[in-house]
C-alpha cells in the first residue's frame, strides 16, 4: 500500500478480471467529475458543514457520549479505540437498546446524537431516556423535517448537517467521524488519503487484484470473509467492516458474510474448522505492532521453554501469526494479509480508503447497488407496525 506504515500482502494467486480494472478507472472519473459525491469525503477537500468555532466551546469537555446505532457510530468507535494511546478525554458509545451503564455521574459531559435520517428508533429511545435540558448536545442529522432534529430545536442544541449524499455506513471521514474525532485531539486532515492513494500505481494495482481475487472466489461459492485479527484495538474496526461489507453487498441472492475471529484465542476453538473444515472462506490476516509490549519473565521460564526467554508478547502472537499464515500456505487457504507499523491517523485512514472503495467496486462488479439496505427498511417498518398496535 501507499505508507510505509502498511504492509500489505495480497492473495498469492492472481485470477484477472479486466473489467473490475476498467471499472476502476471509469468509477474514478465519474466520481471526480460528479460533484458532492460521497468520495469527496475522502479528501482533504471536502468541505464540512461545520466550522471549528462552532465545535469550540465543546473541547472544554472532558467526556462525551455518542448516540447512535450502525454507520453512524461504528467508524467513530473504531477511530477511539484504535487510537486511544493519542486521546485524553473519555468517549462512551451508545449503540444499542442497553443502556443502563451509561447512566453516567460526572457533570463535565457533552452528547453527540447521530442518525443520517433523524428518524432511527435505537437513537431516539437512548436520547429519550439519557439526554436532559441541562446538557450540552450536538446532533448530527439531515437537513430535513425529523424527529430528532425538532428534538435538537427544542433543546436548543448545535445542528450538524449530516450530507444526504453519504450513508451511514461510509460516512467515517465526513462530519460522522471528524467532529468527534477533532474532538478527541486529533488531526482529522491526516486522515484523509484517498487523493494520495488513488495516484499510487502499488495501491491501486494491490486493491484491483484484491477485488479480482474476491470476484474469483465468489464464484466459485467462497463467500465467507473471516478476519483473523490479531489485535485487540482492531475489535471496533473489524465491526465497521462487518456493517460495510454485508450491507453494502448483501442483495439479490449474492454477498459477502465478514466473520471477525480474535486471535491467538480461536486457534484453540474455531481454527480446526478453518483448516479442516468445508473449504467456502477466504481469509484476512490483520496485526499491528506494538514498541511497548510486555516481555517475559526470564526467571520464571523452565528450561523446556526457554526459547521464550527475552521475548514480548507482541514477538510471541507476531510469531503465531506467520505460523498460521504457514500453514494456510501450505493447505493452499486462501489468504491476504495486513500488518500496520504505526498505530496513527493516516494508517487508519488508508485503511477506511481501501475498504470503502473494495467495497464500492464489489458492488459494481456483483452489479448490486452498495448504497441501500432494502430489506432492512422492511424491519424498520414492520417494527413501528407492532408498537403501533401494542
């Protein structure tokens, strides 16, 4: 990929499909030449529909509390917890119907409300229930008629236009994810790749081999994604890649289901079945390194074992690590692999960039629209029927 901070090692045989290259080159020209689209959100052009005297007044705050459910949390907890070494200030995330530990004493504490449409239920219930006229808020909604943007009027809180152009889920690097970002302390311009990216021969040949790759699997009945991920600040970011993947391609009878494994730990559960197992997945290998790992205590090793001697942990699960990608090598398992050597703002960015238009060009390859969720609408509306009636 683009940075050194990435190292990127592609499924080792190579199936091209000259389509998915030409579709790549037509989807950058259009996206280019089409104003407000959502790429645009990737760049450090964008324009956001704040200012940062407008968001002033909140970095007085030392915790907040994010409200929202799916696309319009995931990115901004991955965010969190993947650099959480750089940020002072406390983030709890409310993202389903319980809630009770949220229920937090402490006075120095700000709301961001979050729903593209400003009609989500997960979201109005949690504001219902944990927001009060003495808070400080901001919502971040469309600029239209809505529950919760009347509820923002009535409180009298900051309005954030959430674009109607980007949806939920790949909204990270638009207001979404760069308002709280900014207000975690960090640099949301280091974020923003894509312009960098799209120009870099390594990265676009890397990311159209890898859709080729998919494409071959996908007919060939292989549709199950499991990420391997060795690290645990990763969790939130695999999450955000679950809801891209199976929502965005999920449709018509055809998709993608993205199964996040934590490892070392599942290779004393579910590596049996990857191995042994119905051959129908593909897998992604995902690890970060880390300069501060603890290391062993040489005195407490046995002789039978000294070859832990002097070790970290970090060297010990790195280790585990290429020993699985060996064996899978060897039982011919289809593999990819990511290894990140600086845990910062333009590494995660890069990889929101990579996902999001692996993503977008499966989507045009699968020809299923990557953008609607159809059939989760149809929950939506059979589940405000049955309140209805109770």
């Amino acid at each position: 990929m683009l940075t050194k901070n990435i190292k990127f090692k592609n499924f080792l045989k190579k199936f091209k499909n000259q389509k998915v290259k030409k579709d790549f080159k037509l989807f950058i020209k259009e996206s280019f030449l089409e104003k407000n689209h959502l790429l645009s959100s990737l760049t450090e052009k964008y324009n956001y529909t704040y200012t940062k005297k407008k968001i002033l007044p909140f970095k007085k705050f030392s915790s907040f509390r994010i409200i929202g459910i799916g696309g319009s949390i995931l990115g901004t907890r991955a965010i969190y917890q993947f650099l959480k070494h750089k940020i002072k200030k406390n983030f709890f995330f409310i993202d389903n119907l319980q809630i009770e530990k949220f229920f937090i004493k402490e006075k120095n504490i700000a709301n961001i409300i979050i729903s593209k449409s400003g009609n989500t239920l997960e979201t109005i219930a949690n504001s219902n229930i944990l927001i009060n006229k003495k808070n400080k808020n901001i919502f971040i909604t469309e600029n239209k008629d809505s529950y919760l943007r009347d509820l923002a009027n009535k409180l009298k809180a900051e309005i954030i236009e959430h674009k109607n152009f980007i949806g939920g889920r790949y909204s990270v690097l638009s207001e979404v994810g760069m308002l709280p970002a900014e207000l975690m302390g960090l640099n949301e311009k280091n974020f923003k790749q894509l312009n960098y990216l799209i120009k870099d021969k390594k990265f676009v040949n890397s990311l159209i081999r890898n859709v080729e790759n998919t494409i071959y699997f996908l007919n060939r009945d292989k549709f199950t994604s499991v990420i391997l991920n060795y690290d645990e600040k990763s969790c939130s970011l695999f999450k955000w890649y679950q809801q891209l993947i199976a929502e965005s391609l999920g449709k018509k009878s055809k998709g993608i289901l993205p199964i996040v494994s934590s490892m070392p730990k599942d290779n004393h559960s579910l590596m049996q079945f990857y191995l042994d197992g119905p051959q129908k997945s593909f897998f992604t290998f995902f690890y970060v390194f880390n300069k501060n790992s603890n290391k062993i205590k040489n005195k407490s090793i046995l002789k039978n074992q000294k070859y832990l001697k002097n070790k970290t942990m970090s060297e010990i699960l790195y280790a585990q690590k290429l020993a699985t990608e060996n064996v899978f090598f060897k039982k011919n398992i289809p593999f990819r692999s990511f290894e990140i050597y600086s845990r910062d703002e333009k590494s995660l960015g890069e990889l929101f960039c990579f996902f999001i238009l692996e993503t977008i060009l499966l989507g045009r390859a699968l020809k299923v629209n990557p953008f609607d969720q159809p059939s989760v609408e149809l929950i939506k509306k059979e589940t405000k029927k049955i309140l209805i009636k109770v």
